[in-house]
C-alpha cells in the first residue's frame, strides 16, 4: 500500500470532520432585549391660533413656516411574546424666532423666540411576530400617552419676556397624543453585518420608521391656555437592545 493511502485517509477524515462541526455547529443566539432607543425628527407648527377666530397672534409673530421638531426617546420592553408591550418616555425640543408686535399693531426690531421643550410618557404596542417568526422585515406599532411642553419665550437680549401685566413669558402645559407608525428592519439587508453589530455592540435590531402624530397639548381643553398640539411626521432610527 501506498504511503499516501494512509496520509489521504488522514485527510478526507478530517474534513468530513469539519464538515460535520460547520453543519451541527448551533447559530449564534440573538442577545436578550428589553430596551428601545430612538431618535427622531419632524416638522411642527402649534395649533394656538385656532382658537381665535379672527387674529392670528402666533403668525403675526413668527410667521407660517414649520420649524423642526427633534426627540429622543428611551422604552422599556415588559412584554416580548406576541409583539412588543412597552412604556417609554422622551424629550424634545423645537424653536420659533419672529418679531414681536408693538401696541401700535406693527413689527418690533427686537428678535424674540419661544422655545418648546415637550416631555413624553408613552404606553406602546409593537407587532414584530412576522419579524420574529418569519422575518418580514415591517413592524406596525400605536402609541398612545401624555405630554408636558415646558415653553419659555425671550426678547431680544436672550431674557425670558415679561407681558405688560408684568407676567413672566413661561410656563408649562400638558395634554396628550396618539400615534402610529411603521418600523422598517435594516437586519433584513445586512444580517451577517446585524449579527455583528448584536455580538460587539448587545443591538438586537435597528431600524428605520416614520409615524403619525395627533397630539392635544391645551391643558386638557382648558381657555386659559395655548394649544401646543398638533399633527405632524415624525421619522427616524431606532436601536433595539
């Protein structure tokens, strides 16, 4: 017999052998979830002047164009059977800039800003069976909650303004929200590179999504107060750890 009979057996032995290691050897686990994080960005125009019926003093002011709304939002995963149950909570921040009105009716030369700090509790409900279970990469999902928008304007030297009773130009206003949306899973695209980021970073999923808001920000229908709602879009990324 040949000497390389052996040294050939040896060979083909040892790679049925790593064969049968790369085909019984178990898929790497997803790690645990039970965290969301997301970022977000939208337009957003209040609805204070809806409730005059002829002036338009938020217009006057700082015009009709929509200024950018930007939010950060943190969730809690409680539930993780059939879809997602999660609580969540998140801050934003958005900025107008005019010129303020003087009694005669006309523009000041001042520049004055009101700035929006809106603050978030949500209840949330996310439906990724079909991701989970067959890996249709599209997660729908409803919010629904309460808001506080700290608000403060300024005058033209950067002070919080005073109104001509002397009261200070700030304050906070609560309300609520609903909203759904659409998540689409960028795992879907890339799962060797998603597996990679899961192992090195503990990112179980990223996505990208866009919503619908509704929101009633009017101290629950009280006249004394502005109505900072409104209906707007907001997109995003989001990290699922």
């Amino acid at each position: 017999m040949s000497r390389r009979v052996p040294y050939r057996l040896a060979a083909f032995v040892a790679a049925m052998a790593l064969c049968v290691l790369g085909v019984t050897r178990p898929a790497m686990a997803e790690s645990s979830r039970n965290m969301m994080v997301e970022l977000k960005f939208g337009p957003y125009f209040p609805d204070i002047d809806k409730e005059f019926s002829s002036k338009q003093p938020f217009r006057d002011i700082f015009g009709t164009s929509q200024r950018l709304m930007t939010k950060l939002e943190f969730d809690y995963e409680f539930f993780t059977g059939f879809g997602i149950a999660a609580v969540g909570a998140s801050i934003g921040y958005s900025q107008f800039k005019g010129k303020g009105l003087l009694a005669s009716g006309e523009k000041a030369g001042d520049t004055t800003k009101m700035h929006l700090l809106p603050l978030s509790l949500d209840l949330i409900y996310r439906f990724d069976w079909l991701w989970q279970k067959h890996k249709v990469p599209f997660v729908p999902y409803a919010k629904g909650g309460i808001d506080c928008y700290v608000w403060w304007v300024t005058d033209g030297v950067g002070d919080v303004a005073r109104a001509s009773d002397g009261a200070r130009g700030r304050g906070a206003t609560f309300g609520g929200h609903v909203s759904v949306g659409l998540s689409f899973v960028l795992d879907s695209l890339a799962p060797g590179m998603a597996q990679t980021f899961d192992v090195e970073m503990g990112v179980n999923n990223t996505m990208i999504f866009a919503e619908y808001v509704f929101s009633w920000v009017d101290d629950f229908g009280s006249s004394k107060s502005w109505d900072l709602g409104s209906r707007t879009f907001l997109a995003g990324l989001a990290f699922e750890f």
